[in-house]
C-alpha cells in the first residue's frame, strides 16, 4: 500500500502498515496521492476583475425575430423619408434670401446632403441588435430605390442625373448605416458559464 512520511515526505508505493520510513526513521502515514507527481489540473485564482466581467467566458448573440427585423426595414425606410423631408424644409427656409440661380444650387446640393445623412439614419434604424445586418441594410437600399422609382412614373424628376446619382448614392449609404446601426448597438449578449 502506498505510504508517505510524515517528516521528509519520503514515498514508498510498497510500505507496509506500521513501517518507519527507509529514509529518516520517521511514522509513515497512507496515503492515495504521490507527493513527487505533478498536478494534472491547476486552478488559476479569478481575478477581481473577472468577477465583474459576465463575458469573461465568452457570449452568444441572440438574433432578432423576423418580425422585428421586417418592422425595423419598415422603420428605417420611414427613417430616410422622415429625415430626408424635415431637412429639405429646413434648408429650404433658410436659403430663401438667396438669389435666384445660387438658390438653385444651393437647394439642390442642400437635398443631397440630406438624403445622404438620412440614407444613414435609415439605415442605421434598420441595423439595430442584429447579427446579420446585410438583409437590412439590402431592405432599407431596395425601400429607398422602388419607392423614388414608382413615384417617378406620376412625377418626373427635374433633374435626372441628379436624381440618379442620389439613388445610387442613398441606397450604398443605407448598407453602410446599417452596418453602423449593428456596430453601435449590438444583438443581445447571453453570457457562457
């Protein structure tokens, strides 16, 4: 039976019960564990840190429900025409003093740039706790390429290539908003244990 000593941690696999310890003389006590084999498993000590952390382990994300993600395209299509619309009126009433021609102009690139940023608004609703924020962003890009499109066959554009550098330009900043709208608020961490 296995033994080690008391003293001098001397182990003998084969000691007998009662025998002094072959190296100093010492009580031999049982034992089930060699004191000279290494340790096949090592607790690390958490740090304090740790205990506040609940991803220290990892996370999955949750995906949104396609309920939610076909409201959120709805939303964000909303979004763009929403915001796109409140800075026309905006930029409209604060260029009225100008001169006719510079007022044109002025109109025009002031209605680029709103489109773009909300192309970005749209697009960012739309990408809100998803893990996969393509069809999103596709959705809100297909909302605010079809909807222009359709009005088109009542209304003619004034300006065509205006109107098609703008629909090219919002439907590729609607993708991106979306991937911003995932970066900033990401999907519903479920900690691992």
């Amino acid at each position: 039976m296995p033994y080690v000593c008391g003293k001098c941690n001397h182990f003998d696999a084969e000691a007998e019960r009662g025998a002094a310890c072959s190296s100093c003389g010492g009580n031999m006590h049982f034992t089930m564990l060699d004191p000279g084999a290494t340790a096949t498993a090592t607790l690390d000590e958490p740090s304090p840190e740790a205990w506040k952390n609940p991803y220290v382990y990892g996370f999955d994300e949750i995906e949104a429900s396609p309920a939610l993600r076909y409201a959120q395209i709805g939303l964000g299509i909303s979004a763009y025409f929403g915001v796109s619309r409140f800075l026309r009126v905006l930029f409209f009433l604060g260029l009225a003093d100008l001169p006719m021609r510079k007022a044109i102009l002025a109109i025009a690139f002031a209605m680029f740039v709103a489109n773009c940023f909300a192309a970005l608004i749209g697009g960012a609703v739309s990408g809100f706790r998803v893990r996969n924020w393509i069809p999103q962003g596709l959705g809100v890009a297909g909302g605010i390429l079809i909807i222009p499109l359709v009005l088109m066959l009542f209304f003619a554009p004034e300006n065509w290539p205006l109107f098609c550098i703008t629909l090219a330009v919002t439907s590729v900043l609607a993708t991106i908003g979306a991937y911003l709208g995932h970066r900033f608020v990401r999907p519903i961490r479920v900690p691992r244990s």
